[in-house]
C-alpha cells in the first residue's frame, strides 16, 4: 500500500468529481490527501475513451449556462479556454413524427396538442420558475404537480411518457421537486433570443479530470486507480484508516464519495446497523448507454425526446450534432440510454445482445438507417446512475457528518433539490472540503 500516506491526512474514496475537487481544495490547504479509485480512471459518471483520436463520454454529458460552479472550478485551474457554448436543437418524437422544439415559438407548432395545450405547455416552465419554496413541493408527486400546472392533455403526451422512460415503474412516485429542478434549469439555460444554449468541455470531461489528478499530485497528494476501499478501521468511534485489498491506507479523515449502496457495504461492521440501513434506503437506477459511432448522422436534431411508450430508451442523443463530428475524426456519435432497475432482464445482456434489441427501435423512428453504418459501438453500464426522488425525500438523505468521527459522507443522492451531474458533485466536493478544512482547524486550536 502506499507507504508514504499518513495517519493525520484524508482519505478521499472515489475519483469521480466531487472527490476530486474535495481532494484539489484540501491539497491547496496544505492536508495531505490521497483519493482511492476503483475503477482504472478517475471521472467517476463523467468518463470516457478514445473515439477519433479525441475523448468522448461514455455516458453523455453537457452544462447548462447557468452550471456556474464546474465551469469556475475549469477556469480556477487553466481550463476556461475549453468551455464552449452550443446552441441545442432538441426535439420529441410523438405519433411517427419529429417535432422542433429548441425555442419558445416551437410549441405553437407542436400539433400534437390542442391550441389550449400548446399555451398551457409553453407558459409551464414560467409558472414552475415561479416557485419559491420547493419545500412545499415534497409531498406532491410530479404526476399531480405537472397536471396542476399543464392540464392532463399536456401531461399524457408531454410530460407522463418522459417520467415513464426515465423512472419506470417508480414514476407515478416521483417528487414534484426533481421535476421543478429540471423545468428551472433548462428553462434558465438561453440566450437572448430564447433559444437553448448548452455548453461543453473540449478535449472531454475525462481529459480534465485526469489534469485535475495530477495537480493534485503536483500539489503532494496521491490519486490511486484500481484501488477499491473496502472497509474502515475505526477504533474508539474515530476513523483511523480505510482498508484495501493492498492493505490499509492510514488516515483521520474520510471523505466517501460513493453511492450511498456502496457505502454502505465499505462502512458495514463498522458503523451501528441502523445507520447502515438509513444509507441503503435510497433507491438507485442503473443505466445502460450504447454509444454508436456512425459514419453519417442520423438527423439534425442534438437530442430526441421518445414520447412512446414502446420506445425503450429515454431518447436519442446525437452527441455530433452539439460537438462537432470534426472533434471525432468525422465519426457521429449517437447515444440511446436505457435507466432501469439492476436487476431487470435487459441489464444482463451482452454488447451484441444489446445492440440487436436497439436497432429495430432505431429504425422505427429513422428507418433509412442501416446496421452497415456503424463503425464501431461500445456498451457502458453504471449500476447506481440515479436516485430514486420520491417523496419527503430530503428526510432521506443521510448528513455530510456521519456518526463516526471524521467520516463524511459526500455523494451523488445528498444533491438535492438539484439533480446530479458534474456541477453540483464539484459544489459539494468543495463545500466538504471546507468543513472538513474548519473541523481539522478547531482541533488544533
């Protein structure tokens, strides 16, 4: 095991990034820090591989404008240069047709409604950014609160088939809060012309999160890939050191970044069992995400909401429609993910067994297309990809503070009313940086 660790430092587990930004603020303080990684990279959700000589997600990612505190923490370290703003054209399919949705003035075109469905689905997102106090929207369901604010028309052809790809069959359980989130950000992220701007990060999101790991080398701490923790020694309720299968990591301090199931298991015999099940109370989503590497586009259209319900993936990404087919040596790239429980049926199958399920769904919406442009495709799955936002859920969500002393816990389900995704993970990984920072100060004064 890394020998050079010490047992006065922090041990961050995981190298997605809210455990490498926690890593990279206390490194700048001076407190020695070493991050474990399972997996052979660090990006944790954000990683990728090589497509074209460039670095592509393996699940597809983007910022909206307003994503403030990932695109500062880019600038912070030298690379604001990279972050490029894209006009989106999005778009649903309903009833065999394709329909434009990128602007405001879209909708009164969306002939899938009524006249009175198209005002009521283009004032919505006004209405929802309206609200001020999310807190009283725990206890309703986005099923009630959408119909409230849209009418059931909107809501059987908008709204219920999207809750439906997403969460299954969770989606009639689903909080009023995590829809108001998503209809506030994307709402929010325009320009002055109302039309969607997303942005995105040149070179990948792996690329910086590797130049990340290594100024936190540079800095003198440690990033560790391939290295799992397993467990903590905690003795006289204070953590003393995480163990590995190479041996134990001695330390004060932890910072688990994990999902809460994960967790839960490292910290199992160490911590009381009722804290234990309180961390696995949340449910979690898989994910299953073909990426497919054309060498011609599928449409115009960056992303295709699939309002039908045989339709199996939330929608169709074409990722070469928002960053340019150029960036992947002329190769489209197009994403079909699939959220489901980890133990459906599906979530066993092979690349090729899943391949063969996407392509008739594929050319059910584009039925020119051909199994002979594919170049290349690549299967990646994540078994906690999203939690499940019911109701009252924030009396779920275990503290950043943990029973044990100098355990904290920082991930993914404790992102609330926000959703996850690389802004909030940076916005969290630093806020436990802070405390953790404060705690270790008050202890020597």
């Amino acid at each position: 095991m890394d020998s050079t660790a010490r047992e006065d430092g922090v041990v961050v587990i995981g190298g997605g990034f809210a455990g490498l930004a926690a890593a990279w603020d206390l490194t700048r303080r001076g407190i020695p820090v070493t991050v474990l990684e399972a997996d052979a990279t660090v990006g944790g959700l954000a990683g990728g591989y090589e497509v074209g000589g460039e670095i592509l997600e393996k699940f597809y990612h983007h910022w909206f404008n307003n994503d403030l505190h990932i695109q500062n923490f880019v600038r912070e370290l030298g690379y604001g240069d990279r972050i490029v703003e894209h006009e989106s054209r999005t778009g649903l399919y309903y009833v065999n047709t394709i329909f434009r949705l990128s602007k405001p003035t879209d909708v009164l075109k969306f002939k899938a409604l009524s006249i009175v469905g198209r005002f009521r689905l283009g004032i919505l997102a006004l209405l929802a950014r309206r609200v001020r106090n999310w807190r009283k929207l725990e206890s309703v369901t986005a099923r009630d609160w959408l119909i409230q604010l849209g009418g059931a028309e909107v809501y059987r052809v908008v709204w219920e088939p999207l809750l439906r790809g997403k969460f299954g069959r969770y989606a009639e359980q689903i909080s009023a809060v995590w829809f108001w989130n998503k209809l506030c950000l994307r709402g929010g992220s325009r320009d002055t012309s109302g039309r969607e701007v997303l942005v995105y990060l040149q070179g990948g999101f792996l690329a910086f999160a590797e130049a990340v790991a290594a100024q936190i080398e540079k800095a003198g701490g440690k990033v560790l890939t391939n290295t799992a923790a397993t467990g903590l020694e905690v003795r006289g309720g204070r953590v003393h050191g995480v163990t590995t299968a190479a041996g134990v990591v001695p330390c004060s301090t932890v910072i688990a970044t994990p999902a809460l199931p994960i967790l839960a298991d490292i910290f199992e015999g160490a911590f009381d069992p009722a804290y234990i099940a309180q961390l696995r109370k949340i449910e979690y989503l898989a994910n299953m995400c073909l990426v497919l590497e054309l060498d011609r586009p599928l449409s115009d259209t960056y992303w295709i909401n699939v309002n039908d319900a045989n339709f199996p993936f939330v929608g169709i990404i074409e990722h070469t429609n928002f960053e340019s087919a150029k960036s992947y040596g002329g190769r489209h790239v197009v994403y079909l993910s699939k959220y489901l429980p980890a133990d459906h049926e599906l979530y066993g199958f092979g690349d090729e067994q899943f391949l063969n399920y996407a392509v008739p769904f594929i050319k059910q919406i584009f039925p020119q297309f051909e199994e002979s442009w594919i170049l290349r495709y690549k299967l990646w799955r994540a078994d906690y990809a999203q939690p499940v936002v019911g109701l009252h859920y924030s009396q779920l969500i275990p503290p950043t503070k943990s029973p044990v002393a100098g355990v904290y816990v920082a991930t993914m389900a404790q992102i609330y009313p926000e959703d996850r995704g690389t802004n909030y993970a940076v916005r969290e990984g630093r806020a436990v940086a802070a405390l953790v920072a404060a705690d270790r100060a008050a202890q020597t004064a």
